[in-house]
C-alpha cells in the first residue's frame, strides 16, 4: 500500500526519507545525542523531527537546506494540525541537528537559527489550595502512595527525578535528596513528614531506586495427580532479578500425604532458593507514576498529576513569603523566568501586595 494510504491526513508521513545520505546523517546524530546524554525524551523525539523534515525535503540534502525550507516545512506542520508548541519543538530539534552538522564541518551555518517564531503565551497552571492538597493526602492508602506524595508536594521534583530517585541517594540527617533530571544533578530538601513517609514505605532497605515495581513473593503452589501423587515446580531467580532455573520437587503416591504436609514439604525445599525478584532494580515508568496519582485524586474527585504538586510546592512556598531566587533553587530552574510564573498565580502573595502598596486603605 501507498504510505499516504497507511497514515492519518493530519500526521505528516514518517516514512524513510528517498536521499540515502540524510538517513545516514540522522542514524549519527541519534549516536551523537547518545553520546551527549540527553534525555530519553529528548533521543526519541529530535531525531523523528528530522526525519519528518528529511521526508518532507524528498530528494533534497541536508547539506542544501537554506532558511526559506525550514519555513515551509513549519508551515506545513502547522497546516497539517500541529500546535504551536510542537511546531517549536520541531524547529528546537532541527536547531540542535544542524549545530550537529556544523559541529562536524558539514554546514557553515545553521539555518533554523535565522528562523523565528512568535512567543507563545504562557499558560497558568491551575494550582491546589492547601485543603485540596490535605484532601488528596488523605485518599493514600499504602505505605508506596503515602510516599509518593509526601515526596512530590514534600521536595517540587520533577516526574523524571522522582522516577529516578535512589535509596542510597537520600541523606535521612541532613534532610536533602540527590537527584538526576533534565539539568543534570542536583539536590532537592525534603521536609520532616516526606523523610518520615520514605523511612517507612523503605523498611530498611538500603539500595536500589526509591520508588520501584514491586512483585510479590512467588507462592508455592502444590499440585496433585489423578494417581495421587503430588508435585510442585518453582522458579529460581538471581541478583538481577532474571530467571536462572526452575526447580521441581515431587512425592510419591506411597507417602499419602495431605495438602498441608505437601505445601510444608515444597516450602522446605524452596526455602533454599531465591523465590521472589530483589527490590529496587527496575523503576517505575513515567506513566504508571503518572496513573498511580491520578488514581489517588479520582478517590476525593480531584484531577492531579505529579506535576500538579509541583505548582503546589512552589505557589505555597511563595504565598508564605519565601524569596523567588530560593524558589528558581529548590525547583531547579536555570531560568527566573520560568519561576515567576509563580507571581502570577499566588493571588495570596498579590492581595498582600496591593493591601500593603495601595494609598487607600
């Protein structure tokens, strides 16, 4: 079948570009945003921006590309349903791709960057009332989800850095957190009832990621034949958490035994072995985190998402007075832009202002 047949009119089409040397140039760049350690996100998103761009040049090579192509291939995103966020996300990818060709000595300058975009407007999150954030609190009903939301209202981290958090990364005395997110390293301060939430849901345990896939413990199961005799098979698992063997234990018809002292014999004999996954290995993914909250907020009729504590901590912060530079800190902003969004939202911080600023009383 045609591509133009396979894909929605409102998709530009993803098929492998007809100019055998752009293919080439996006399978390096993929490398080299490896090589950089950019996001995941980011490795998946910016190389199949260029490759829609590669489609959208047919015959024509990167290495030809001028300012004017650029445009056209925007424009056409936007003709074909994109918003303006993703159109700009697409002209960021292609920024980031021809600094790679320049980089290399391929291009002598980079055209995306001559084309800009109008400023979008920034949009206002809608931020929980402390009550709201209480409410939601109350709706935790494991150890697991008490923690999570002690640590995302408790710390303002980011989804990626509450995905990635660590046992070992987490200083219980100094009440502070080592985290890995989009800017690199960085340490986030927790406060006493968020420390006491993850001492809790740890239960001693030392290492591993903080917030992880927990399976239960494999239950030993005997079954019995039509002859009478009883058997069970188990699973063996390693440090890793792979299966290294499965081990089989039987009993004969001529012993008669009863399902309790068969259960008790196979326990016996699995005792030995490592039955269950070790705790810690493998993180949760982004959008089970992401279901896991909303799950909790559906329990009070309330739609919050990770994120949404995250406006909390910093509009709360800021209605008690907090400075906006300790704010940009704490959130881990390179910007102080992006932290005043926040003056924008705390309608606390902005009745105190205009009662204290106005000559009127």
């Amino acid at each position: 079948m045609e591509a133009d047949k396979l894909d929605p009119p409102s998709m530009i089409c993803l098929t492998t570009t007809k100019y055998p040397a752009n293919e080439e140039l996006v399978r390096r760049y993929r490398r080299w945003l490896f090589a950089q350690k950019y996001s995941a996100c980011s490795q998946y998103a910016y190389p199949r921006a260029v490759s829609q761009f590669a489609e959208f040049l047919k015959s024509k090579s990167f290495l030809e590309v001028d300012h004017l192509d650029v445009q056209e291939f925007l424009a056409e995103c936007a003709v074909h349903g994109r918003q303006p966020r993703s159109i700009r996300g697409q002209l960021y990818a292609l920024r980031i791709f021809f600094d790679f060709l320049n980089l290399g000595g391929l291009v002598r300058w980079v055209p995306p960057r001559v084309v800009t975009m109008r400023p979008i407007k920034r949009h206002l999150p809608t931020v929980l009332t402390r009550s709201q954030v209480k409410k939601v609190f109350s709706a935790a009903i494991s150890d697991h989800e008490q923690a999570l939301l002690e640590v995302l209202y408790g710390t303002g981290c980011r989804l990626g850095e509450i995905r990635t958090m660590k046992v070992q990364n987490v200083d219980f005395e100094n009440r502070r957190i080592s985290v890995q997110g989009k800017c690199g390293n960085r340490y986030v301060l927790m406060t006493r009832s968020a420390a006491k939430a993850l001492r809790t849901y740890f239960k001693g345990r030392e290492r591993g990621y903080a917030f992880v896939v927990q399976w239960p413990r494999q239950r030993v199961r005997p079954q019995r034949t039509k002859s009478g005799q009883w058997w069970c098979r188990w699973k063996v698992y390693n440090e890793r958490g792979k299966v290294i063997r499965e081990n089989r234990g039987f009993i004969g018809k001529k012993k008669s035994k009863k399902y309790a002292e068969a259960l008790h014999y196979f326990s016996s004999l699995a005792s030995r072995d490592r039955l269950q996954r070790p705790i810690g290995l493998f993180p949760l993914s982004p959008s089970v985190l992401q279901k896991q909250v909303h799950r909790i907020g559906l329990r009070v009729g309330l739609k919050v998402y990770p994120h949404s504590f995250r406006h909390a901590f910093a509009t709360h912060l800021l209605d008690n007075g907090a400075d906006l530079r300790i704010i940009q800190e704490l959130l881990g902003h390179r910007s102080i832009r992006s932290t005043e969004i926040y003056t924008h939202i705390s309608k606390k911080q902005l009745q105190q202002n205009f009662d204290q600023c106005h000559p009127k009383p």
